[in-house]
C-alpha cells in the first residue's frame, strides 16, 4: 500500500494500538506503512478494559477449536511475550494450575483435557501429591498444569506500542472522542470532540463502546454492548505466600467467564477475582455508577431479557457474592482453604465489553465487521488483550484489501 493511505483507529486501548502499530509500521517490499491517527477519548492510553484486567497471557486452552480465539490465542501466547520481552516490558512465563475439588469438576477437568489437546496446548494432568508441588496451599483432587500461560502488565504493553507509533510519525491524540463517522466514495470522515478528522478508511476499536461507534458510521452492528463489572479483592501483603502462581477453578461450560481466581501480578501482589456482574454504566466501576441512558439501553434490548432468563441464577449469585466479601472469600477458598475474608482488601474492578445478539446469546467469539471503508472489531472479550497482535493482523489485512478494492 502507498504512504499516501491513511487511517484512522478509534480507541487507545491495546486493540486499536496495536491495529495502529500494525498500519504504520513499514513493510518489506510495499515500502512504508498507512498515515495512522488515532483517537483516544481518555487523557491516558489503556483507560479502560485494557488497564483494568488480570494481566495473564492466555495459552489457549479453553476455547472452541476452530474459533478465532482458540487459532489466535495460540500463536499469541507466544507473540505477546516476546514483545513484551523485546520492549522491556515486564512479562513471566509462570505456568498456572486448573484445580477440581469435587469429582463432577474432575469430569469437566477431563473434557478440558481434551479440548487443550484439540487446541494443542500441552497440559499435564496432576495427582494430589503433584499439585502440591507446584502450589501448597491448594487441596484439590486432580488439577490441570498448564505452563505456557503467563503474565504481564497490558498498560506498560500500550505504553511501548505508542513508542513505536510515534517513531514511526503517527497523529496520536488523547483526549478526542469520536462522535460520529461518514463515509463516503472518497473517503470517511470522523466527527469528534476537537477538529474533524478525514482519511481513507476507519478502524473501530471502541471496546465498551464500539456498537454505538458502528452505528454511528452507519453500520448495523446486529449486537448490543453489555457491560459484566469483574470486581477484584488483593491478598493482604502478609498473606501472597499462600499462592505461588495462577489457580483457576474448573470453568462451568455454561457459563462465559472462568470465574473466580488467584493470580500472582507482575509486580507480585496477588489478585483474587474477577466476579461477573451487570453494570449499570458502561464504564461503571461501582455499584454507584450509574447511566440512565446505558440502563435504558440494556433493558430494552430483548437480547438481555432472554439472557436473563438463562442465567437468572448465576446471576443473583453474582450479586449476592459482589454484595458479600465473606461469600467472595468462601469462592476462593474452595481453591485455597487458608483463605478468609481478612485476607482481602478490594481493588480496582474492570468491565467487560460483551457481545450480546437479539436472540439473548452471548457472542463467543471475537467478532470483526467490515463495511465501506470501515472496519469494526465488535467483540474483542478475554483473551483479546492476549491476542491483540493477531487482531491486529486480521484487522490490517481487512483495512488493506478494502483500500486496494476500492482503489481499484
Ligand atoms: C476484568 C477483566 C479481566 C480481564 N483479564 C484478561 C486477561 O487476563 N487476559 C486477557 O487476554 N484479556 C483479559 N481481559 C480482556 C481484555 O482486557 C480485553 O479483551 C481487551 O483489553 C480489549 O481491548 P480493547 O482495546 O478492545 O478495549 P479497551 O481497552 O476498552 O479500549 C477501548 C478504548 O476505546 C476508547 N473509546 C471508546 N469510545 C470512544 C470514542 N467514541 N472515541 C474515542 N475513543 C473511544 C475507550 O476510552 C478505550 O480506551 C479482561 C477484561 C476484563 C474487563
């Protein structure tokens, strides 16, 4: 592509920085990479659901094989740590444990055996003596080693790849919300907060956001955001001893979030969480926070009263552990009996940006549209922060063939 294509990507988290990076950045034999600009509504980069996670570079073993996420999160866990490394990042390949207490856990323990073997991600399976190796606080029957996960800081990750979008002259601007797109045969143009912005093409990585950022470019999103608050208590600085590593729980198939685990951070605090509430805000960090207008929006999407109905239980189980530290405590002591509620003090909660259809199914998969001129990446959950190199390859490839299309 010519230096004269340029681009412009909504949203600083690590999907749109990285979909940056991957534009400008010059190609062996094509010359140099797009004019670049991108808009970040937030004075910093990583605001939201990128700055808010539990830093784990997942290795791919949970997902349906043949999805994007499983083919992606594989090649990722690779990627995403060595950029780490290469740009000074802080990054562990610390392996982590799947424990299962009761013997139905061993049974689903087994089916996710066989689905990392589907995705081709080694895992060991652990008698009781052996997990004790690894970490001797927990008391399971059977556990699952994975060691191809691993850990980093995603905002430190978001700060190197605006490094490299400034060397290679990219328009970077904080503070400039997007407020609406028009294409049109010669280009799209991206109405905001401060001057207008043109170019030839869009990319959408609005994360909470990104369906109302689609429909104002015109698309028809065919899903609604819902945003699932995850909350997170810490271990007590004199209590990180009882978790060397990462433990998750056997995750319910139902169910789209992993639930409840312990994950050992880069700078060594110890996390416990995240949990899976409605927010009632799209970027509602707490109860308190909240938008009529996103409530409004929830409510009247019919997607949402079917889901409710499918997950009326989990869900008040969710409030109710939100609401109670004891029962967020209890959670976590099935993986780790030592574990009490005075072990935990809170922490900063993140909100997931999820996918949901008008038939009340949540979008699995990451999910990428592509209209004139624009792209739009409007289902970007867990493991996205992982797997946002591959986006971004994905995303540039779409932005490319669009522009050569349409170039003729
Ligand atoms: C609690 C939690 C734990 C998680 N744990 C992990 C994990 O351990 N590992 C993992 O791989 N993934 C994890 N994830 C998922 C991961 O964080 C996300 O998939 C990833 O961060 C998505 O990145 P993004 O760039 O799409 O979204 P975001 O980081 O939310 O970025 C979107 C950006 O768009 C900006 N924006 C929105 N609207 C506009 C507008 N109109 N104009 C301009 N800018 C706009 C926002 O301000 C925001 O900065 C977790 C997520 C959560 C919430």
């Amino acid at each position: 592509m010519a230096r004269s294509s340029s681009v412009i990507v909504v949203g600083g988290g690590i999907v749109g920085l990285a979909v940056a990076a991957r534009l400008a950045q010059p190609r062996p034999g094509a010359g140099s990479g797009c004019e670049v600009i991108v808009l970040e509504k937030e004075p910093t980069w990583a605001a939201h659901q990128t700055g808010r996670n539990s830093g784990v570079i997942h290795s791919g073993l949970y997902y349906r094989p043949g999805s994007r996420k499983a083919s992606m999160c594989q090649a990722a866990s690779a990627s995403m740590l060595a950029f780490a490394r290469e740009h000074g990042v802080p990054a562990q390949r610390c392996g982590k444990l799947v424990v299962a207490v009761t013997q139905p856990e061993v049974e689903r323990l087994r089916a996710l055996q066989q689905r990392a073997e589907a995705n081709q991600v080694p895992v060991r399976w652990l008698e009781p003596s052996e997990i004790k190796e690894f970490e001797p606080k927990v008391a399971a029957i059977a556990a699952l080693r994975v060691e191809s996960t691993g850990i980093t800081d995603y905002r430190a990750i978001c700060t190197a790849l605006a490094e490299q979008l400034a060397d290679h002259g990219a328009d970077l601007r904080l503070s400039t919300r997007v407020t609406a797109i028009r294409a049109d045969g010669q280009g799209v143009t991206a109405e905001t907060t401060g001057p207008a912005v043109r170019a030839d093409a869009l990319v959408n990585c609005a994360g909470l956001h990104s369906d109302r950022v689609a429909a104002s470019g015109g698309q028809r999103p065919g899903v609604r955001i819902i945003p699932f608050r995850g909350e997170y208590y810490e271990l007590r600085p004199e209590r990180r001893d009882l978790v060397r590593g990462l433990i998750y729980p056997v995750p319910d198939p139902r169910l789209p979030f992993l639930g409840v685990h312990l994950t050992r951070m880069v700078d060594g605090s110890v996390h416990a969480g995240p949990n899976a509430v409605l927010a009632l805000r799209r970027e509602g960090y707490r109860w308190l926070d909240l938008s009529v207008r996103d409530t409004c929006q929830t409510l009247a999407y019919p997607g949402f009263w079917r889901l409710a109905k499918t997950y009326l239980a989990t869900g008040v189980s969710e409030v109710a552990r939100s609401l109670s530290k004891q029962r967020f405590a209890a959670a976590l002591a099935r993986l780790v009996p030592g574990i009490t509620a005075d072990d935990l003090v809170p922490c900063a909660a993140g909100v997931r940006a999820q996918a949901l259809t008008p038939a009340g199914a949540l979008v699995d998969d990451f999910l990428i549209q592509t209209g004139p001129r624009q792209v739009h990446v409007l289902n970007a959950p867990s493991p996205a922060a992982t797997s946002a190199l591959e986006i971004a390859a994905e995303v540039a490839g779409r932005v490319t063939a669009g522009l050569r299309a349409t170039n003729g």
